[in-house]
C-alpha cells in the first residue's frame, strides 16, 4: 500500500492526529500551484518561494539548524570517503542554501565548486550562508537555472556530480532530462551521485512533491543514455530515508 493510497492516510492520520492540520494546509497550497503554474519546475520553484520565506533550512528539508549541520556533514563526509580532492571540480544540482554545499565549498579550491537550483529564493539564502561562513573567497559559483539540460555548462568539465534531494522531488521527466545532458559536462573518469526515494512496490507519488521510485527503473533510464547506474549500499548504513544511486560514463 503506498503513501498516496486513503486507507493508507486514514491509517497514518489515526495513529499521527498531530500532522493531520499541517497536511491539510499543504493540500490546500498544492491545489493552489497547481491551478497557477504551467508545469512541475514552475510548480516546484513557488513550492519552494513559499518554504524558503518562512524558513530555509526548513525549505531544504532539514526540521532544525543541527539537523540542518547535520545532513550537510553526513553528505560531505560520504563523498571525501569516495575520493573527492581538493583539487576536483564538483557540480551540485539542487545546491539549495548549501548545507552541504558550504563544506565542499571549503573543501574545494577556489571557483572549483558550481550550484545549481530552480529556485532563485533559495540562491539568495545561499549568499547569506556564503556569507555567514566566511566562504567568499572561495569564489563559488551558484547560478539559477530553469531545467536540468545544464545549456550552459562546458563539455568534460566536471569530476563530480552530486544531487541529494533532487530526484526525489522530481518525475521521471525531469530525472530523464538530466540523465540526457548530464554526461556531456561529465568528465570520462567522474561520478554522480544522487539520492532517491525508494519504493519496492508501486511507483507513486504524494501530492506533486514527494515521488517514490523503484532501483531498476532509474538504473534502466540512466543506461538508456548511455550511463551505468550502481546502487550504493554503503548509504543506507546512514541515518537518513533516502536511498543512492551512483552513475558512471559507459565506457564506449
């Protein structure tokens, strides 16, 4: 039974009344974009204008700063045991307010990081955490966009890609985009990881925010255009929901 099933929410309702309000209202507010945005990136940058508004590190998915400190640190701490070097450039889509982001930041060599997002809100959030953490030196690079066909990044530029949080607010359309041009600004020995939602049973989704995906069907999207797909079993020993796929340029 899946999360967006009535028997299921009457269930979870019965047994959390405390969260029955706050659904309410986010039910109300996904009707209302709906009827006022053209499609899901339009739909999900007024998603995120209105969280970003009341709280950014909220609007990235973290209920407190020391979760917020928290999810970055995790992040980070998993990609430098992979292999990612001070020297390396990296590529962050869906940066948010750089909770991770401020740790590869002053990890990486200066203009060595570029963020991405849809969400011009949260970008400025961002230029207060740059600000904030004293990163300005390090020249980040951080750059709203309005898709994932990354137009205007240089072919073979980057070591890695990393998307945490991403795809799981995303159908599959928009994960094909990027899975489409992604590999052109990947260099032939980089990676990409990106964390996912993942379900065993029927793909579905809650509301237009969350979606839920099976490992096979990203795996077989990715290896349509000529990328190799890994699930990342190391992950899940984290203390975090979401699962993590790591993709590779096929060699060829």
């Amino acid at each position: 039974m899946t999360r967006a099933n009535p028997i299921y929410q009457l269930r979870y309702a019965v047994r959390h009344p405390d969260r029955v309000v706050p659904h309410l209202r986010r039910l109300t507010r996904d009707t209302w974009f709906r009827l006022r945005t053209r499609d899901h990136v339009s739909y999900y940058r007024a998603v995120m204008r209105s969280d970003t508004a009341r709280n950014p590190e909220a609007a990235v998915g973290s209920k407190s700063h020391a979760r917020w400190n928290a999810l970055g640190r995790m992040q980070f701490d998993y990609l430098v045991g992979h292999g990612l070097r001070p020297d390396m450039r990296m590529l962050e889509i869906g940066c948010g307010n750089l909770r991770a982001g401020r740790l590869f930041i002053d990890h990486l060599q200066p203009s060595c990081y570029y963020g991405v997002d849809i969400s011009p809100d949260i970008l400025m959030a961002a230029q207060e955490v740059l600000a904030d953490y004293g990163l300005r030196d390090k020249l980040p690079h951080l750059t709203p966009v309005r898709d994932l066909r990354l137009a205007f990044l240089p072919d073979a530029h980057f070591d890695v890609v990393h998307a945490h949080s991403v795809f799981s607010h995303s159908p599959l359309h928009v994960i094909e985009e990027c899975f489409a041009h992604v590999g052109r600004v990947m260099k032939p020995d980089a990676w990409f990881d990106f964390t996912f939602d993942r379900t065993e049973g029927r793909e579905h989704q809650v509301l237009r925010e969350d979606f839920y995906y099976r490992t096979e069907t990203l795996v077989d999207l990715a290896a349509r255009h000529g990328l190799t797909a890994r699930f990342m079993d190391d992950w899940e020993r984290l203390p975090h929901k979401q699962s993590k796929i790591r993709i590779t340029r096929s060699a060829g």
